[in-house]
C-alpha cells in the first residue's frame, strides 16, 4: 500500500479505517459505564446498524475503501509469528493488570494456534471475557465482571491515529482504559499487511514500567488540518503539551513552504478539537459558538505558529481563531453556528456531537439526524437535506447538488459523545 496521504479536511476520501461496534458494546454495564467514559449505555442492536448505514454511504455511494479494525488485527495476529504474539498479549495483560488466572487465559490462544485461535484471540482482545459462573474466590468476592474488559471505545478510530501529509502519528489515550485500543493499533501497524509501508511516529512507551516517562498523549480527534500547509491541533486531558511539543517539532523540519500552526486550549471539560470546529469546504467551518466566539468560560485561547523554509518560526497570541485561520488558508472563512443562534441549543446538540460533522468530498458532508438546528443552518448556507435511506436506495444522489449533507439516523452513536468524524479515521484523502 502506497504511504498516506491526507492533505485536507473535506477533498475526496479513498481509504479509511473503521470499526463497526459488536458485542463489547453489550459488555458495558450501567455500574461501570463512567470508567470506560461513557455517560450512558449503548444499545448494540441499534448501534451496529447507524454504523453500517454510515460505512455503506462512504463505501456504497462514495466508492470508499473502508478497512474494519477488526480484519486489521486478524490480518496481523495471523501473520506475526508466536513469540510476537506472546510479547503483545504479555503487554496487554500488563497494562490491564491480569492477575496470573487471566493471564493464563489470555495465552491460552498463542498455545493453540491456527485460524480458530486467531479468530477467538480477535473476539476477546476486543469484546473482552466476561467472568463466568466458574469465578476464583478473588473474582466473587471483588465483584469481577471480567476476564478480560471489552473495548467499547474503538468505534471512535479517529482517537488512534491522524495522518498529516504523508506521515502518519500514533495516538496514545491519555485515558488508561483505553491504551490497550493503542497497542493493537500499533500491532496491526507493525505486522498487518494490508497496510504494509507506511511511514509512521510511535510515540508510545515501549517499557510500561520506566518512571518519569514522560506519556505523549495524543488523540486524533484534536488534529484538523484544513490545507496540506495549515494544522490546527487542541490541547486538552486528551491531548498534552509533550505530544504537540513533537507535532511542532515535526512540523518545523518538514516545512518546505510556509506552514501554519495553531495549538488550541481548550476549555475543560472540552477534549476534542473536533467537538469546536469542524471543516466543511475549504471556506466554510461548523462552529461551536461559545468556544469560537467572545470570551467566556468556555473559550479557547490560541497561539498561532508561522514555519517558514531555513527554520525561521514566528509565534504570535491571536485574540480569536476564525480571522487568522481564514488568513492562513487565504479565504475569510464563513461559519456555520451548530445548533444556530439559541445558547441552549447551541450546548445540546454540541454534546450530540452536532459540530462533529463528517467531509466526504468537498460540499458533501454526512450528519446525525438529531442535531435538526445544526442542520437547519446548514440548509441556509445552500446545504441540500438528503436522507441515507433515500440516499442507499438510489432515490437521492448526492453527487447531483454542489452542496449537501447526508443524514444518518446516530441516537445511539451519539450517545457516545461522538459525531459521524469520530467514526471514520482517514488513511488517504485527496488535498481538495
């Protein structure tokens, strides 16, 4: 596979990489939801189906090729050899800290081998093991309700990676339930050969046990990048200093032309870049007002960082993002306020991942149904309303209006605190 690719935030899609929620959506219980981030639980059922409508809009309607995580890892686990295996499984017991019982049944599968073992290895690497009737005395007594903790978070892929021009950096979750979605990602890197080549940054800690080491949390969902010379990155509990301190290092000595920078601090208890601001065409953004606009509690404060070619860097304290990011794109940017004027709406269909909105091709974007105010200032700056039903179904074609955005039914994606971007981590894409 040729290296990555991805130059801007709404040119043509080719390749991405999804994971369509299973059964450890199911393993997730209202007494343990908090621990996994989650505000509610999911309906599986329901779920799996918002995510296949969205996967078959990008590979049916868009002629996307969509790469399941899922076939990724039993790709890799094939693949490697056992003492590979055995290292990542050795790894993942540690950082979920296994007592030797769950060890033993973790490994049990690198004993068995063959494509049974690696297809079970799949299934319980990511659906986790519930602890069955045959529970240790530990087990009851701790109240276990695992073997192993399922991955309910790794429909959200766009937190694993961003690509960013060719290069490809490795996320690691600031969030500890979650690191274990980063070291099967990095596995399937490393070993996977569907996605053999690529060119990629690690910047996970390889000992686990090293003291003052310093983590550099990264998560995909707080890299926009608009133009192949223009990067927008958040910082926020999800992404820290360390992690942009490389990303602009990077960015320095890549610079062949003049590159802009703007780091993002956003407001607690904000996390993702995405959630604030999101691409729509190259002179169009959806905004979520109170953090864009004035200069309240929830605002962001910017640092705008100017790479010219011979190392030359200027870094200037813009009041507010919007004017100087249109500057640097060389447009004036014309937003569009998720959940249009009213403060409330603004905040409700902000938490229902309304500003989360998802660029297949320029003009052509895909929403959740839910955020209806989002969508009707979306209508007002000239986007047609199309349903994915219609939409599947050949009744509605999307590539017959310069503008449009698509909608998907997302009541239970988007209890998840994610939009249709969220879903979707973008391997190549064209510039614009």
């Amino acid at each position: 596979m040729p290296a990555p690719r991805v130059g801007s935030e709404t040119g043509l899609l080719h390749k991405v990489v999804v994971h369509t929620p299973g059964r450890e959506i199911s393993h997730v219980s209202p007494a343990n939801q908090r621990e996994f981030g989650f505000n509610d639980i999911l309906y599986e059922r329901y779920a799996t189906r918002e995510h296949d409508t969205l996967v078959a809009l990008l590979r049916d309607v868009f002629d996307v090729e969509v790469l399941q995580f899922r076939d990724l890892l039993s790709d890799a686990l094939t693949r490697a050899n056992s003492m590979d295996r055995l290292r990542l499984l050795q790894t993942v017991a540690q950082i979920e800290g296994l007592e030797p019982r769950e060890q033993e049944r973790l490994l049990e599968f690198n004993e068995n081998g063959g494509n049974g073992g690696v297809q079970a290895a799949t299934d319980r690497l990511i659906h986790g093991e519930l602890v069955r009737s045959d529970a240790s005395v530990s087990e009851f007594l701790n109240h276990n309700l695992y073997h192993l903790p399922p991955l309910p978070n790794l429909m959200l892929v766009r937190d694993l990676a961003a690509v960013v021009h060719d290069h490809l950096f490795v996320a690691w979750n600031a969030v500890p339930v979650r690191r274990r979605e980063n070291l099967l990602w990095r596995f399937i890197l490393q070993y996977s050969g569907m996605l053999s080549d690529l060119d990629w940054s690690n910047w996970l800690v390889d000992d686990l046990e090293m003291p003052n080491v310093p983590l550099y949390s990264l998560d995909g969902g707080n890299i926009v990048q608009p133009a192949p010379n223009v990067v927008v990155v958040g910082q926020s509990a999800r992404t820290g200093a360390e992690a942009i301190g490389k990303l602009t290092g990077w960015l320095g000595e890549h610079a062949q032309t003049e590159t802009h920078l703007f780091i993002v601090e956003l407001p607690q208890p904000i996390e993702h870049l995405d959630t604030v601001l999101t691409m729509l065409s190259h002179d169009e953004c959806l905004v979520f007002p109170p953090s864009l606009f004035g200069n309240g509690p929830e605002s962001v404060n910017v640092l705008h960082v100017t790479f010219r070619p011979g190392g030359e860097t200027q870094s200037v304290r813009p009041p507010e993002l919007l004017g100087p990011l249109g500057e640097a794109l060389g447009v004036r940017l014309r937003p569009v306020s998720c959940g249009g004027e009213n403060p409330l709406e603004q905040r409700r269909e902000q938490w229902w991942g309304g500003a989360c909105v998802l660029a297949v091709a320029p003009g052509k974007l895909i929403a959740f149904r839910s955020a209806q105010r989002t969508l009707a200032e979306l209508e007002a700056h000239g986007y047609a309303r199309l349903e994915s039903e219609s939409v599947l179904a050949g009744e509605s074609d999307p590539h017959a209006h310069e503008k449009c955005v698509i909608l998907v039914r997302g009541s239970e994606l988007s209890r998840a605190r994610g939009g249709p971007r969220s879903y979707v981590l973008p391997l190549h894409r064209d510039s614009s």
